[in-house]
C-alpha cells in the first residue's frame, strides 16, 4: 500500500511536476532518517563506506571525529567477511558496534540544476527519436548524451553524497529517490528527455529513478524485466577504470516479458530458471552494448536485460556506477 506522502510524490511525477516532485521526496528522505532503521550490512557496503569517509575526510567534507566511525567500520568488515554472504542482519549489538551514522545520508551533495542543458545539445535527438520509433524492439545507444556540466555534478554527487544504503546481491549497490537520489538536476535530465523526444515519451511519466554501484569485478543484475515501457541507462564512471573495454555494459535480448507474467516473475530472482530458459531459446537475440563513460541506452522496458561482465579498477573513484530512468504510462 503507498503511503499518502508517496502518493503525492507520484501525482507529481504523473503531472511532470518535478520541482514539486523533489520537495516531497527530500521531505521522505528525512522521514526516512528519522524513522526507518537498518536492516542488514555487507562487506561490500562496509568497505563502500569506509572508502566513501576515507574520501570525504581528504576533502575535508567530514569532520575527523569520522575517523572512529573506520575504525569501527574496518572491524565490523572483518567479522562480515568471516561470514561471508551479501545479507548480513544487523543485530543490535552489531548495529550498536556500527555507531549512530550506518545507514544514513551523513553527507549529502545535491546537484542543483545546470544553466543551460543537462543533455548534450550536440545530440540529433529527431533522428534518435525515428530510430527508437522505427524498431520492432527499441535499442538505441546515444554517446556522449550528459552535457558536460551536468556529468560533472553527478560525478561529484555520486562520489560524495551517502546515498548507497540498498544492498543488492553479488556485491553491489542501491540508490533511490526515497533516500538521497532526489535532486533538481536529475528531474532536470527527465524533463529534458520528455522534451527532446516528445513521440518516445508520448502519454509517459517518470515512474522511478535509481543507481547502482557495483565491486570491481563482477557480474552484476541477473537477467530481468523492468516494470515500465521506456528505460534510459547511463554510466557515469569514466573509461580509463574500465580495464576490458569490450565489455563491462550491458546485454539486452530481443524477447519482451510474457503478458501473462508478473513483475515478480519478471524481475524477481525466484524465476530466474525460467527466465533464463526464455531468453535461452534459438530466436532470441542478444545484443551485447559496451561501456562507455556518458553512454546511454534507450530501450523498451519490457525487454529482458542483464549486466554484462566486468572488471573496473578496484579504487573508490573507479567504482562502476550507472544511474537509469524508468517511464510507464500514466
């Protein structure tokens, strides 16, 4: 059930009311604070956030009492990885060992607008639109499609700001509207995409906004659906910590989720045999799009996709890192 505070997040998304829309989830993400605990930790998330204070400090962005929180931090790592799974429940004796900070938005960078375009003007955004249109399953790469400026606040934003809480299998990480993500620079690029490509977006809203942020070399997202009609999946870490240039993106399969499934059939790692089987079958083409630093992909929701196999440098500012819109119809 969404609660009434959710709901008016929603209608503003609905009616593109977007500076509206970010009030009201800044007003969630404090709630949040205050209200919700965490549940679980991980090595990846501990050793996440020790680098991400580790970072702070050297910018001078954290006061040096934060340098209790590593220490304590790095001894919880070490018992995490003595048992060794990506779900670890916090216990209040280890939440308590943890400190008042774990889980929370204890810095914050919100990038504000750019002055001009968050999208890279240069872009012909008609021919990107007759493209996506003319394509039985809709798989559009668009390079260099951040303006500069816009890449360098979200750089900054997803360096410094403490926003990676959701803790996701093999080792990565999630941000979301309801907990930091929310700025006016991201409803800026989501605005901006209804704009330049009216007939893709046609009788579209945003539905969600999210990040992930991944361990140097991995997996990633198992093969899975999104439950809208219109994705745009961007990657935000530049080229030179990608050490296999050919691949660390994406994979896309030219097969929609059944109409009959579920999202939780769909997206749910429960029936991922089943999935795999679909997609599995000799018809279904796969298309394998490399990583590129400020590379978006525009794709039909519906079509099952997964993270392709990667290996970035294994430093703090070399994380992988993709942020993705989600529209559905109204």
């Amino acid at each position: 059930m969404c609660s009434p505070i959710l709901l008016d997040a929603q209608i503003a998304l609905q009616k593109d009311q977007f500076a509206r829309a970010h009030r009201i989830f800044s007003r969630i993400s404090a709630l949040q604070e205050l209200h919700i605990e965490p549940q679980y930790c991980s090595p990846f998330k501990l050793q996440h956030d020790i680098e991400q204070m580790r970072y702070l400090l050297k910018k001078r962005k954290l006061p040096k009492k934060f340098k209790e929180d590593i220490s304590r931090y790095t001894a919880g790592l070490a018992l995490c990885r003595k048992i060794g799974t990506d779900f670890i429940p916090l216990i209040p004796s280890l939440k308590e060992y943890l400190g008042p900070n774990y889980g929370t938005l204890f810095h914050l960078f919100i990038p504000g607008k750019t002055e001009k375009f968050a999208l890279n003007q240069r872009q012909d955004f008609a021919f990107i639109e007759q493209e996506y249109l003319a394509l039985k399953n809709p798989i559009v790469v668009i390079d260099q499609v951040l303006s500069k400026a816009s890449l360098r606040k979200l750089r900054k934003m997803i360096l410094e700001s403490a926003i990676w809480h959701d803790i996701k299998p093999n080792a990565h990480l999630g941000a979301r509207l309801t907990y930091g993500l929310s700025s006016p620079l991201v409803f800026q690029i989501a605005a901006e995409l209804k704009q330049k490509l009216p007939k893709v977006f046609a009788g579209l809203s945003l539905k969600q906004v999210w990040a992930f942020k991944y361990a140097p070399k991995n997996s990633g997202i198992e093969t899975h659906s999104d439950g809208g009609l219109v994705n745009l999946n961007m990657w935000l870490t530049p080229d030179e910590d990608n050490i296999d240039p050919s691949t660390g993106g994406m994979a896309i399969y030219e097969r929609r989720r059944p109409t009959s499934w579920t999202l939780n059939q769909a997206n749910g790692y429960d029936n991922l045999s089943a999935v795999k089987r679909l997609v599995s079958q000799p018809k279904v083409k796969r298309i394998a799009v490399p990583y590129r630093f400020n590379r978006g992909v525009l794709f039909d929701s519906r079509l099952f996709h997964e993270t392709d196999r990667f290996h970035f440098r294994d430093t703090y500012v070399g994380r992988r890192v993709n942020l993705t819109f989600l529209f559905d119809r109204d």
